[in-house]
C-alpha cells in the first residue's frame, strides 16, 4: 500500500486562490478566499456586511505545488 501524496479531496481545492483586501467600512484586513466571493461575508471588526467588489485588494497567493 503506497501513502496518497494529497489529503482526500484536494482536486476539489487545487486553483484555490486566497486574496487580502481592507474592509471599505473599517480598514481591517481580511482574506477571502476565490470560492468565496459569491457568499455573505461579514467583517470581525465592524460586524458589518462586506460587499467584495468595494474592497481594495492587498495582495492575492496561490499554493504552490508540493514537491
């Protein structure tokens, strides 16, 4: 029996993006997540609803590939 090299379901999660913005009513920094966009969000800080497309983005990553 071999060890799988991936955790069970990680093609599901392959192109998963992960990206920084500020929240456009308090300025805290939030990830998100590519999968994420169409789903209610709500800031930790201000509690408030986040609306995606007003938020400045900071930065984004992707996984790489194990080696």
């Amino acid at each position: 029996m071999t060890t799988p090299l991936h955790c069970p379901g990680f093609e599901k999660f392959r192109d998963l993006e992960s990206f920084t913005c500020n929240c456009p009513n308090c300025s805290e920094k939030i990830e998100i997540f590519s999968d994420e966009f169409d789903k209610a969000r709500y800031c930790p800080k201000c509690k408030k609803q986040i609306d995606f497309t007003q938020c400045s983005l900071e930065g984004s990553g992707k996984a790489s590939s194990p080696r």
